[in-house]
C-alpha cells in the first residue's frame, strides 16, 4: 500500500484524505508537524503559506492543488523532481469534482489519473498554460453555480414564497437540470430548446438575457478570473 502524505488540514485536505484512506496509507501533515517517510506528498496548502513551506523531496511523487503556484516555483521550493500540478474544484468533497492537471517528470500517470478519479473526473492538459483556463472554468465554475442559486431563492422569495421552500426550488430546479445534463444524449442547446416552447414563458425570459447580453457578461467574468489567474502565477 502506497503512503501519502497531505501537507494541509483544511477543508480540501481533509476531504482528499476521506476519500484517499480507502487505498492508501494517509498521514495528514501540519505545519508544525514532522513527515514521516512517505510514496506522495500532496501540497493542500493556501498559496500564500508556500513561500514559508519547508520541504525537500527527493523521489517522492509531489502533487500541488495549490492555485497559483507553477512547475517551476514547486521544483525550485521543494527539490521535487516529479510534480503533478492539479487544480480540482470543490464538489471533490461529495465525490462529484473536476481536475486539470499537468504534469513534470511524472511517469506514473496512471497512479495520478486513479488519485483523481477518486473524487470526479479528470483530464491531463497539453499544457501548463491551461491551468489558467481551467481554473477560471471549473475552478471557480461552483460559485457560478452558486451564484444562479442565490438568485433564484431571492426571487421566489420576492414571489412570496418561504426562505425555506424557496431554497427547495431553486436547489431541485438546478439540480434535476444538472443530473439531464449528465446524462444526456442531446446538445446542451437542444435541451434549452426542448423547454422553450414558441412565445412561451421560457422563451420570454431567454429572450430578455440574449438582449441584455447576458452570455458577453457570463464569458466577461470567465476572462476576469482567467486574468487573475494569470496575473497570481507570474
């Protein structure tokens, strides 16, 4: 049985460590705390706690979910000479996550796409420069999701229904529309289409977003984040 070390006790190491215990051998390191010898080391840390990380690997597998923090700066930190930098998403903490990931002198990638697939899906980008896209994407796409969430409650809350029944209907609306689309065999477009029906109610709101240019203000904020991304791994 392989041994991992997760550098972090937050949420997300936490939560890797539910899932992970079941195959390997965890240790969950804290700041203060020694690391035993270990296979893995995974880096759960915030990013700005990186620059006081000590840390000398040698033939250990370095896996970073850190945000921000490229190939380069993990190699020069930590010695590690085979890196996996990933950025999973939140829903990993009820098995349902997404991750890119890119990888450095790793040929164990079937181990890595295993270790991922653990919590959702997974997929191996071309290049690092994808990780700002997928960090702007699925990374932060839960608080999209969120978002719309929070919307819809408070206008059925302004149609005079409860906080609590409101909740229940944006919660099962949004996530009966997410379980057709896992499931799905039509394009996401014929899916809308199959709830507008002509002049119909649907079809009025849908209307109404396209001239408010609804769908250049979504992909506008996408960039934002995109360009954050950007600006933090300079």
């Amino acid at each position: 049985m392989k041994k991992i070390a997760i550098i972090g006790g937050g949420k997300m190491g936490t939560a890797l460590a539910a899932k992970l215990k079941k195959e390997f051998s965890i240790q969950i390191v804290g700041r203060d705390s020694k690391m035993k010898p270990c296979d893995i080391v995974i880096l759960a840390i915030k990013p700005q706690d990186f620059e006081s990380l000590e840390l000398n690997l040698q033939n250990e597998l370095l896996i970073s979910i850190m945000a921000g923090v490229n190939l380069k700066k993990l190699a020069e930190k930590t010695c590690a000479k085979k890196i996996v930098r990933s950025m999973p998403n939140l829903p990993l903490r009820v098995g349902a996550g997404f991750t890119g990931w890119i990888s450095k002198n790793v040929k164990e990638k079937k181990l890595v796409k295993d270790i991922f697939s653990m919590f959702g899906e997974e997929i191996e980008l071309k290049n690092e420069d994808a990780i700002n896209a997928i960090t702007a994407l699925s990374g932060s796409g839960p608080a999209y999701f969120f978002y719309l969430c929070e919307l819809m409650t408070e206008q059925a809350c302004h149609f005079g229904f409860s906080k609590k029944d409101a909740e229940k209907i944006a919660s099962n609306t949004l996530l009966g529309a997410a379980e057709l689309v896992r499931n799905k065999t039509e394009s996401f477009a014929d899916l809308r289409a199959s709830v507008s029906s002509k002049k119909g109610t649907t079809e009025a709101a849908l209307n109404y977003f396209i001239r408010s240019n609804f769908a250049k203000l979504f992909k506008d904020g996408i960039n934002r984040a995109k360009a954050r991304s950007e600006k933090l791994n300079k």
